[in-house]
C-alpha cells in the first residue's frame, strides 16, 4: 500500500497521482513509440487499427461511461468525420486542416442530433440513437453524388507537407499519425476529467436532480457531452476511413455502433482505461480466434474449417461473461487485482460489492 | 421490406394504382405489420414485466423459424407441419423461461442499461449459434397451404398472408383472455405494476418473471412460424427486430395494443413509401416515423404513462 | 432585511392543494425551521424554491427579486444551496469530487481552455479546492476524503451532503430533514455546525426537520404546516404548545415521527 503525501492543491489536481504512476506511463509511451521498430509491419497495422477503436472508444466512453447516456448510433458520427474529411480532401483541403475540421463538423452535427433527443432517457435514448445509425447508413446511399452511394469512396492518400502516408505503403508513419491523435484526444480528455466540466458529466450520469441543484446546466451539458463524445468519434471515424482505404455505407452499420458500446462496457465503463482495453480485445479478438482455430484445427488435423460470424459470437459469449460476472469490464477486475496485492493478506471479498437495490421504475419520469 | 416490395414491383411496373391494387398493397402490408406487431408484442410483454428491454426479441423470432424450419422441413427432419409448429413453441418457451432464470435473473438491480447490452450480446449469440447449425442462406419454411390463393370478388390474397392475419389477431385475442381472465396472467401484471408488493403479497415475482420470458419467447416463435412461412429466412433477419421496436416506441413501448398497432402502422406505410417515394427513401420511412414519435411524444402515441411529477 | 420571501404561494398537483397560500419571510442570518407532519407541503415549499416545481399563483422572491423566472440551475448562481431528503449525492464520485460539483457555479473557464487545462483553470481549480479543503475541515470529512459514496455509511452521507451544498458558498442555505436517520450523537453534531454555519460563516438556514429537539436548540423562528396550510410562527416554543399544531400532529396519528 502507498501512502502519498500531499503538500500542495496541486498534487490532486495533477495528471498523475505520484511520481512511479507518472514514470510507468512514460514508459508505456515509449513503448508504444517505439512499437514500429520492435515488431512487423502487420503487426504495426493491427496496433494502429487498436488506436483507431480506442480513439472512438474515448469518445463514447465519455458520453456513455462518464456522462452516462448510452448511444448505439455513434458509428453515425464516425461515418460523418470519415466522409467529410475524405471530401474535403478531394476538393483541395490540406490534411491538416480536413482531419480536426472533421472532428469538429462531427461534433456540431452530434450537437444538432443530440439537441431533440435530449429529453429522452436510458431506453429511449438507446433506441432514437439506433435510429439515429440506421437513417445515416440509408442517407449515405441517398446521398450519392457526395458518398458514392452504394459503390462508396476510396480514400485519397494523406498528405502532410509534401509527406506521403499511406496505410501499407509506410504503415509506420500512419501508425505515428494514429498514434498522436490518440494523444491528444486522451490529453483533452484526461483535462477535462478534472476540471468543473467534467465533473459535471459525472455528476449528471448520477444524478440529474441534484447536478441541477449545483447549477449545472442539464440540456447545455448533455449537448456538449454529445459534441466532444461525436467529435472524438469523428477523428476516429476519418482515421478509419483511411486505414479501410476504400468505404461505404456498410462500413458504418449497425453493428459498428453495437461493437462500440460493447467495446466499452468490457472494458469497463467510466474509465478512460476501458476504452484502451476495450479497444485491445476488439482489436485482437480476430487475431486470437484464428490462432486458437489453427491451434485446434492442427491438434485434430480438421484442415482450415471457418466458421462464419464466430467472432460475433464468441464476442457476444465474452460479453455475457463480463456483464455476468464483471460489471465493471477489465479495468474493474484490474483495479480490483491492484487492490488485493497493495492489501495483501488483508482484501476482503466484498470489498467492491455494490449494493443491490428493488427496481427502481424508470417509466414513470 | 424487400421480400415484399419486390413482389409488389413485380405486379405493377406501371405507377398507376387501382383501387384493388391498394387494397391487396394493403393487405401484403397488413401481413408484415402483423409480424412486426408479434415482435414487439414479445418486447412489451418482457419490457412491462421485468423492465428489461430484449434487444434479442429479433434473434428470437429467427431461431424460432429456424426451429420449425429444422423440424418441419423436407430435407431435414420433415415431420408434420403443426407438431413441428407446437414443439417449436415449445423449446422457444423453454429457452426464454432458460435464459431468465439463468442469465437474465443475476441482472437484477443492475442499471437497464446493462440488460439492453446483455441482451444484444445474446442476439449476437443465437445469430452464431444459428448461422453454424443452419449456415446463412435464406431458407423458406414449407407451409401445408402454400401457394394457394383466396379469391374475393376479384381480389386474389395468398392463403399465407390471410393466414398471418388471422393467427396474429387470434394470438392477442387469446393474449388478452389471459391476462384479463387467468390468475397466472393476473399476477403478472401485479408483478409488473409493483415488484415489492407484489413480494409482498404472495407473487412468485421471480417465477413469474422467467415465465413472461418464456411467453415472450413462445410469441416470438409463433412470429417467426408465420415470417417464415410467407417469405425466406437467414440468421441476420433478426435485425429486424429493430422495425419492430419502432412499432414499439410507436405503440407507447408499455401498451400491448399499441405494440401490434404500431407493427401494423410500419407495415402499412413500408409498402406505399415504396410506391410514392424513390428508392432509398422508402426505407428509411419507419425510422423516421420512430425518431418523430420520440421527439414529439416520447411516451408512443397509445401510451396511458402518465408524467409523475418529481 | 428579508433574504427569502414566499408571498402567498400557492401549489397543486392535480387536485391535490399541496400548498395553499402559504406566506413567510426569512431574514438574512436567521434559522427558520419548517415543521409539520408527514404531506405538510414541507419538502415541495422547497422544491418550489429550487424551481424544480412552478406555483400556481404567488410569488418568490430572493433579495427583493422574484426567482420564478429562473430555471432549476439557475438558482444556485443566486447564493441558494440545497440539501435532499433522501441523499442525492454523486455515488460514483468521491467525496471530494462531489464537493467540488458543488462549485460548479463558481466555474468561469470554457470548454476550450478546459480542454488544455490552461493556467487560468488551474488557478481557479485551486481556490476550488482551498474551499472545498476548508468544508471538509469543518464537517470534519479527512478520513472519507478520497472514499467513494457508494461506500458510506448513512450518517456520513448526510454530512456530506450537507458539506457539498457549504461548498458553493451558498447565503442561504436549504436544509432538508437534516437529521433524519442520525443517532442521537449525529444529531448533536448537526446542532453544532448548524449553530456554526450561522455564527461563524454568516449563512442563513431554512430547514425542514421533524426531530423538534433539533429544532428548538437551533432555530430563531419556527413555522408549522398541515395539510399546506400556515398553522402558526413565532418561537420554537411558542409554536410547540400552539393548540393547531398539537391538534395537527395528534389529529395526523398523533406522532411527530422520524420517518420522512
């Protein structure tokens, strides 16, 4: 157990809780930059794709795990910062400049979404988001002569002063670039964690009533929740869309905007670390099926069988498991494991257990 | 729908619509609203019960059909259609009262929220689980009186889509017989009005609870049974679950008329979105209604919620 | 000089008078304590000052202006801090993190220098956190500081709340039922720092209570309701032995309970 000694506001309010914690994250960051140069270029691209979830991941686990409004139309707001960079592009817009501009077009038209369905909450807000998914994936087909409807768009290569980026042809500088908006999304967030608007996310996902009684401005709140949350998922959307290369309408279904919401809950929500960790299981999950169905299938020589949609069922499995028997995603059980060896041999067993309480109705609001 | 649309297209390639053209549209139309309304039938039976919202009612209407079809099917099992129907039921009803009591019952006290996520992961589940027992092509269901056609002064209607009528209006018939007349159905709704009173007072709230689960299931069979009978069937029909809670949100989410009346709303605008509307937009017709109604009035347009004052 | 003023305020839920032309005035660095048995229209006068409900006719008015225009988060802007009867806190949050919810009208920085934390905002978080800091020394909260409030005991969360609502530093401060399932010791505590929060911090309190001890050490003037009728004001004693009070609470089942 550690015992840190404040001496100064400062120390609460810093990003770091004392110096070891600040010196493994330096660590893990330079780990992760220097991730090109210690392993192969397929794995540098699967990291990147780990990055991209992460970086929608963050914005949804903002809205949903912070602020507590569960959305299953983000792939929405992905779509919108995909198409808009990529059409800026097209029509002479420096990467530069299109990247952030999307980010902040996804963002206002995640304020304007969010303004009437504000009102709405738990259920209802879940299933006007899911709308919400549905309409974009139709209107991108409508809208043919900006999305290419069906047939869809192929990304342009990036350009930054005069540097080429491209997925496969240098996936180490596409990484770089992931890898520094994933920083600066985090660095944002992390900010606003612990300053007044942050703590009034948190403090309308527990209560609304007596968030209001603080002065927090709900409707106001909530709206800029939704912004920031459809900006971040903007970026990661317009990342996407480059490393896909070439998209349509199908690569922002449905079941993007469900994958998003169950990234976060395994990794657990309410924490910036269950976006990444999130982010690693859905990244990873193809990759480790195919090894264990290689591993099987080279044990009882069944030759290369697929099955298809396992890794949507296998997803599902391990999600049922989690809501089971961990609520509170990976980061939970992390932080629960944390705990036993810092108190060794004194943890208790219910030392997390959260009170269960009678069903509260929700139909009457 | 696109079953439906193509079918309607393929009669009329002119835009011109008689009278009787408008009423088999219609019809067709009511046909697939029933459907719709089944599905979210089954969501509001489990949603104004337990207070959990099924993402999955879909998945189970598909594994339902899927059942029958496994059953009933020549080149599989092949045995009589209407014992294939029953045992269908059946197993749906056994794995909804399953499903309560082993995942659904720990969710207890835990935010709705996690229950929606529970429940799409158990979709995601069934939709596998179907997919590798009875891979993805579309599969039809072969119904005894299939093809046949009814002729009324004119109007020529496929025996399927009277039958999908009729059985779908029998159903709530005898839903509402058992809510109002049997004591089972009573003490649901108790249960539903007010879990610790209910306790209280003798209920097995919990039981009940995995019943609802097992009639949601078993109105969920009997919706694919008549789904599957009228058109094709693959493990990812059950996304139209979502269609069907349009009908829901429509409805009101807590009223069970109001469920099947807003299924047969979405029906019946699907086809003439179709007629009046250029491909593309059509679709997008039962959302945006959906998306209206939440806007406008959150609590469905049938609802008798009324607003508690905090 | 009048801080809050209810002028014949009258308040119905369907049919049901909750309210009916109740008048009363707190002045600045006064107690005033609200009495009455259970469905009085206690906690809705409360509300109704929170704006969290609109009256059918009257008026409030907060240093000579009315607040009816206000909306509910509005109000704290004005110097007004509230408690809950039945413990509104952010459960997921520590207790300092809730505290520091409640200076959230005292926030001047935007979205965008949040985001990069710039050095106005660290400045302002640190006077948040002097104050805050100085709460929690007074309700003497160090040892649940960092504990989040899903693991608190009742007594403490009480305090707590009573601790978020002193860190906006409120003028007027809305206690409701501050006692209410406390032991006895608890609510001695209580009676101190409410004796405090006047004496020392200058804050004035209106209060909702059923536990009359409480009521009679700390309050300068106590006003009964039943049935959302003014019943009788004046002292705690005064009011105690007024024969439509004793007639309100026998005629009710006869019990001033401490169940809320």
């Amino acid at each position: 157990m550690r015992f840190v000694f404040k001496r100064s506001y400062d120390a609460d309010i810093g990003l770091f809780k004392h110096r070891p914690q600040a010196l493994w994250y330096l660590g893990l960051l330079v780990l992760v930059v220097a991730l090109p140069w210690l392993v192969d270029e397929f794995f540098v691209g699967e990291a990147t794709n780990v990055l991209i979830w992460a970086i929608a991941g963050m914005g949804l686990m903002l809205l949903t795990g912070h602020t507590g409004q569960a959305s299953l139309g983000h792939a929405a707001f992905m779509a919108v910062g995909c198409y808009t960079c990529v059409i800026m592009i097209a029509n002479g817009v420096p990467f530069l400049l299109a990247l952030p501009l999307a980010g902040v077009i996804a963002g206002l038209v995640g304020v304007i979404v969010a303004l009437p369905v504000l009102r709405l909450h738990g259920i209802y807000l879940a299933i006007a988001t899911l709308a919400i998914s549905v309409l974009t994936e139709d209107f991108i087909v409508i809208a043919e002569p900006w999305t290419g409807g069906v047939v869809g768009l192929v990304a342009p290569p990036i350009v930054i002063f005069g540097l080429e980026i491209d997925r496969y042809g240098t996936p180490a500088l596409f990484y770089f670039l992931t890898l520094a908006v994933t920083l600066v999304v985090l660095a944002g967030y992390r900010n606003l964690l612990r300053a007044p608007l942050g703590r009034a996310f948190t403090a309308l996902r527990d209560s609304e009533i007596s968030a209001q009684a603080m002065g927090v401005n709900i409707a106001r709140t909530k709206a800029t929740a939704f912004g920031l949350s459809c900006g971040a998922t903007g970026l990661a959307g317009a990342l996407l869309g480059f490393y896909a290369g070439a998209f349509n309408h199908e690569t922002f279904n449905l079941v993007l905007s469900i994958q998003l919401l169950l990234m976060i809950v395994i990794g657990g929500l309410g924490s910036i670390h269950g976006a990444f960790f999130g982010a690693l299981v859905i990244g990873f999950l193809p990759q480790f099926i195919a090894l264990v169905r290689d591993g099987i299938s080279g044990v009882f020589d069944l030759g290369s069988v697929t099955i298809p949609g396992i890794e949507s069922g296998i997803f599902g499995l391990i999600l049922v498991g989690f809501i089971l028997f961990e609520p509170t995603g990976i980061y939970g059980r992390w932080v629960k494991l944390r705990t036993y060896f810092e108190l060794y041999p004194f943890y208790r067993k219910d030392m997390f257990k959260r009170q269960k309480s009678f069903l509260k109705t929700e139909r009457m609001r | 729908m696109l079953h439906c649309r193509q079918q309607c297209d393929g009669n009329h390639p002119v835009w011109g619509v008689g009278e009787l053209d408008l009423l088999q549209l219609s019809i067709s139309g009511l046909a697939n609203g029933c459907v719709y309304g089944l599905i979210a039938l089954g969501f509001v039976l489990i949603y104004k019960a337990t207070e959990a919202v099924n993402f999955a009612q879909g998945d189970f209407m598909m594994f339902g059909a899927f059942i029958t079809i496994w059953l009933a099917n020549s080149y599989y099992l092949g045995i009589n259609f209407w014992v294939a129907v029953s045992i269908a039921v059946l197993i749906m009803g056994m794995l909804g009262y399953l499903l309560d009591m082993i995942v659904l019952r720990r969710m207890f006290g835990q935010p709705q929220i996690a229950v929606v996520i529970l429940t799409i992961a158990l979709g995601f589940i069934l939709r596998f689980l179907a997919g590798a027992i009875w891979a993805h092509e579309p599969q039809s269901l072969e119904f005894p009186l299939a093809g046949e056609k009814i002729t009324l002064g004119g109007l020529v209607l496929g025996v399927e889509e009277v039958a999908v009528i009729l059985v779908t209006f029998a159903l709530c018939g005898l839903l509402y017989l058992f809510f109002s007349r049997s004591r089972l159905g009573m003490a649901m709704q108790a249960a539903s009005q007010n879990q610790l009173a209910a306790y209280f007072m003798g209920v097995p709230v919990k039981r009940i609870q995995s019943l609802v689960w097992a009639l949601g299931g078993m109105v969920a069979a009997v919706a694919g049974v008549l789904f599957a009978s009228k058109g094709a069937i693959d493990p990812s029909t059950g996304l139209l679950g979502i269609k069907a809670f349009a009908a829901a949100v429509i409805g009101g989410f807590g009223s069970l008329p109001g469920a099947l009346i807003g299924g047969i709303i979405i029906g019946l605008v699907e086809p003439f979105a179709a007629y009046g509307l250029p491909a593309g937009y059509s679709q997008i017709a039962p959302y945006l209604i959906m998306l209206l109604v939440l806007i406008f009035r959150p609590h469905g347009l049938f609802s008798q919620v009324q607003k508690k004052k905090v | 000089m009048s801080l809050l003023v209810l002028e014949q305020v009258t308040v119905r839920f369907g049919g049901l008078v909750a309210v009916n032309d109740v008048s009363f005035h707190v002045g600045e660095g006064e107690v005033f304590a609200l009495v009455g048995p259970n469905g009085a229209g206690k906690s809705t006068v409360f509300n109704l000052i929170s704006r969290f409900y609109d009256p059918a006719h009257g008026d409030i008015r907060f240093r000579e202006k009315s607040i009816l225009g206000l909306r509910p988060d509005q109000v704290p802007a004005l110097g007004i801090a509230r408690t809950f009867q039945n413990i509104e806190l952010f459960e997921q949050s520590t207790v300092l993190q809730n505290l520091l919810v409640g200076r959230h009208r005292h926030r001047r920085s935007s979205l965008v220098s949040e985001l990069f934390f710039a050095p106005q905002v660290r400045s302002e978080e640190r006077r948040h956190r002097q104050v805050v800091e100085e709460v929690i020394d007074f309700l003497e909260l160090q040892a649940y500081r960092d504990k989040t409030i899903a693991g608190l005991a009742y007594g403490v969360r009480k305090v707590v709340e009573l601790a978020r609502a002193l860190a906006t530093e409120p003028r007027i401060l809305l206690l409701d039922e501050p006692a209410s399932g406390l032991s006895l010791e608890e609510t001695q505590d209580m009676i101190f720092w409410i004796e405090d929060i006047k004496k020392q911090m200058g804050i004035t309190v209106l209060m909702v209570e059923h536990d009359m001890n409480l009521v009679a050490s700390v309050s300068d003037r106590v006003l009964a309701l039943a049935d959302g009728k003014e019943l009788a004001i004046g002292s705690a004693q005064d009011v105690q032995s007024h024969p439509a009070v004793i007639e309100a609470y026998l005629g009710s089942g006869g019990r001033a309970g401490h169940d809320g």
